[in-house]
C-alpha cells in the first residue's frame, strides 16, 4: 500500500526518539498502517467496533479504580485491579491528548487469561484503532481482548 505524506510523516514521527523509550511499534516488522488494518479486521470478524471495545474497556476501568489498589469482582467471571501511577503520558498522534498512566488488569476466573492496558490503550485504540505493535509492552492482542471481556456477553441466546 502507497504510503500518503501525513502517514509517512506520522510514521518517521513514531519511530522518533521521543516515542522510541515507549516502543509503541515494539519489534513489529510490519508497518503502522499494517498494524492497524490487520487488527480492525480482527475486531470487525468479531462483530464489534472500536467505539464499543473502548467503551468495555472503560466501563471495566471504572469499576475497578473503586478498588483502590484492590481487586474488585467485575462480573461473575471478571476480576479488574486498577494500579494508579498518578502520571499522565501523551498520545503520540499529533493532537494534545494525554492520558492517566493507569494500568487496569483484567483476570478472567474461568480461563486464566489476563490483560492489562492503560488509559492510553484505550484511547489508541478508541481513537486511533491501535493495538500498538508486537513486542510492544503494551501491545494487546485484538482477538484475546475481545474473547476476555466479551465472552458470555455476545453468546446467542440458549433455546
Ligand atoms: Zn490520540
């Protein structure tokens, strides 16, 4: 795929010192736009869109910061811990977004799993649909949140 000048730039941008110590793309081979594509077609497969995984995700965020540093019983099959750094950390997208640098961790009881994101995990993939990149620390994978937080909440009604 050709490449626009503002995606070029946006991409040089990435790949910048500034955002390199945050290693948004990870070891990614791929290319931002890659990235992007390929986890909307995950998301897409799984019948959702950003605006309503963002908004799980939120609504998950919510319920444990109540916590305070402690788990919280989120549904009968989800824990959430929410850690408070108190810092805030920049969108690396040219806008003046920043967000609370505040891990969430999600455990799910019945298969294990658990994920974690910040508050600009959310944002990025709300606002930008990103994943962020493979080897990334904070790389999420689209197929593994979806089946964590979703799961029993799509399900077809039992007949
Ligand atoms: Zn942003």
């Amino acid at each position: 795929m050709k490449k626009s000048p503002q995606e070029q730039e946006l991409e040089r941008m990435l790949k910048s010192s500034k955002f390199s110590s945050c290693g948004f793309l990870g070891t990614d081979r791929r290319n931002l736009w890659e990235v992007i594509e390929e986890d909307a077609a995950e998301i897409a497969k799984a019948g959702l869109t950003m605006e309503e995984l963002a908004g799980r995700m939120n609504e998950i965020t919510a319920a444990g910061a109540e916590g305070l540093g402690d788990w919280v019983q989120f549904s009968p099959r989800l824990r959430v811990i929410v850690d408070d750094n108190r810092g805030i950390i920049p969108c690396p997208w040219p806008h003046q977004v920043r967000c609370l640098k505040r891990i969430t961790t999600v455990h799910a009881v019945d298969t294990g799993a658990q994920i974690r994101w910040s508050d600009l995990n959310i944002h990025l993939i709300k606002e930008h649909g990103f994943f962020e990149g493979r080897g990334s620390p904070f790389r999420i994978e689209p197929r593994m949140l979806v089946d964590t937080i979703f799961a029993h909440h799509q399900t077809k009604p039992e007949h």
